[in-house]
C-alpha cells in the first residue's frame, strides 16, 4: 500500500494550524526572558522526544506502557536536573497534606495524558500527535466558553475555529492520501 501524500497541502493545513492555536492561546501577552528561554529550549527536545517515540512503537512493536516503561527514568534524569532551575525550587515549597495530595493528584493525571500521548503515536504519526493534542487546547478553550460561562474573547475564539479549520483540512488530506 503506497500512501501518496501531498506534502505543500499538508505545509498549507500546518501553518493554519499553528496561526490559529497562537490567535486562540497568546491573546494576553507578558514576555518574561527567562520564560521565552525555557519554551525555546524546550522545542527541540519535545520534537526529538514525540518522533523517538513514535519510532520505536512503530518499529520495536512496543506497547504504549512497554514505551513509557523503558523511557520514563530517561525522562526522571533529565527532570530532576531541572529542579534547581524551578525558581522559587523544591524546598522553598511550602509541603502540607493538601499539596502533596495535589501534587500526587497532578501525577497520577500527568501519566494517564502521557499513556494517551504513547497510545496515540503508535497509531499516527509524530505530526498527526502534536495536532490531536492542538484540537485538544481548542476543545478545552471552547469547552470552557460554551459550558462554564468563561469568556477568553473573540479573537480567542476565532482563533480555535481557524485551528480546528486547519485540522479538519490536514485530517482530510491524510485521509484522501490513505486511500489512494
């Protein structure tokens, strides 16, 4: 089976995409240096970190809790290395049984949402993951304006609408490509 993709199509739905996501996501703008340094640092090994593990599902066969089991204590290393970088850091935290409750409550929600992520690289690719999780941003921000009465803007809500428009467009063409 030979997918034919059509990849200036696919750049086009992209670029939409991401337009809408920052429309919907950066409508009040503070610009800390520090922050800027971190998010761009971060870019590349987020995007290493996604095909890596698309990669070995594909090609080792593992199961999304087999990947999670074999990368998470690389992914520990490097998290507790960043601890001193967490200002105001881990000791200045203020510990009490209701924020460590929390904190193990954010936990145990931080590894199901990593098990979906494993789940859904092992099914699509790299680029198709990072999109889902693009709808996921959108469906949150619009969830939250239609059911809890939030009101994040116009140009906010335009922007979701712009995203799940190029998202629609993408799915469709990785969809026509699958069929041919």
């Amino acid at each position: 089976l030979k997918i034919r993709r059509n990849p200036k199509a696919q750049v086009v739905a992209l670029a939409v995409v991401s337009v809408g996501v920052a429309v919907a996501t950066v409508t009040d703008l503070q610009f800390i240096f520090f922050g800027a340094c971190v998010a761009l640092a971060w870019i590349i090994p987020s995007a290493v970190n996604k095909i890596l593990w698309s990669n070995l599902q594909q090609q080792q066969k593992w199961t999304a809790l087999a990947l999670m089991w074999k990368t998470t204590p690389i992914t520990l290393v490097f998290l507790v290395f960043m601890i001193p970088l967490d200002p105001p850091g881990l000791l200045a935290f203020h510990w009490s049984f209701s924020s460590t409750s929390a904190i193990l409550v954010s936990a145990f929600l931080g590894f199901l949402l990593q098990w979906s992520s494993a789940l859904t690289l092992g099914a699509t690719s790299a680029i198709s993951s990072v999109v889902l999780g693009q709808f996921k941003t959108c469906v949150i921000l619009l969830g939250n304006y239609y059911l809890f009465g939030s009101n994040p803007g116009t140009t906010s809500i335009f922007g979701a609408f712009i995203a799940i428009g190029g998202m629609s467009f993408y799915t469709y063409l990785n969809i026509r490509a699958m069929k041919r």
